[in-house]
C-alpha cells in the first residue's frame, strides 16, 4: 500500500510540474507586444504614454485610454524624425509630407479606444493632432522590428 501511494504521489507531482511547464511556456509566448492583449496607451493632458515603446511587425492593437479632461486623438506616423522635430503650422503637425498610418480620433474623456493596425519595421511617431496638444507635449516614439 506505501509502494502505491508513493507511486501515485510520484505521478501527481510529475503531472503538476509538467502543466506549470507547460502554462509557462504559452503564457511567455503570447506576451509580447502588439500580439495577444496589444500595447496599452494612455493620453491625457498633455502627454501619451506606451506600456510597451516596441513590437514586432504585422498587426498592432492601441488599447488607448484617455484619461484627461479633454479629447485627444491617437495618430500613428512612420517617420525617421524626433517625437518632438515634426513640422507644425497653426498649432497642429501639418501632416503633408509625413507617412500618417493610421488615427483614431475624437476619444473622449473618461473613455477607452482600439486601433489595431498594420506595421511594417521601422520608427514611427504617435501624436495627438489636435489645435496646440501636439506643441503641448502629446507625442511619443515608438518602434517596430
């Protein structure tokens, strides 16, 4: 009886130890970011900060959260320059001549937001666009490999 007790504990232990292998395995796999859960963003008055200021290429999810008093936007732009070098005119990023991926726009306070995306490797810029925010410090890098 002892023999088959240990025996079973023996297998239960093995049994256990390789499911915790196993759950570890899959759940390091799936966290990188832009895959599974994407990159958490937060806005509010005046900055945009990244959970995560990298991912790989292909498609990229934005959880945005806006926490300020106002609404902002969440604009993506591949470019090589500095979040803080990109050409204003009237208070906004005058996005003539930038590569503008994507957007989503008018986030209200208080609310949530996705964007998911399709990136290629490269150096991109996520700004909010509206009239002074950009100017105010709403801007970011961020890179995909």
């Amino acid at each position: 009886m002892d023999r088959l007790f240990a025996r079973l504990a023996i297998a239960v232990v093995a049994f256990a130890t390789l499911g915790a292998v196993a759950c570890s395995s899959s759940s390091s796999s799936s966290s990188s970011a832009g895959g599974a859960g994407g990159v958490s963003a937060t806005e509010k008055d005046f900055a945009i900060s990244l959970a995560s200021s990298t991912a790989s290429a292909g498609s990229v999810t934005f959880n945005i959260s806006n926490e300020g008093p106002s609404t902002h936007e969440f604009v993506v732009i591949q470019t090589d320059d500095a979040p803080d070098a990109l050409p204003t005119k009237n208070g906004t990023v005058n996005e003539d001549g930038l590569t503008v991926v994507d957007e989503q726009e008018d986030i209200a306070p208080s609310t949530t937001a996705t964007l998911t995306t399709n990136l290629d490797a490269g150096s991109y810029v996520i700004i909010c666009n509206l009239p002074g925010h950009y100017e105010a410090g709403m801007h970011t890098a961020f890179t995909v490999s």
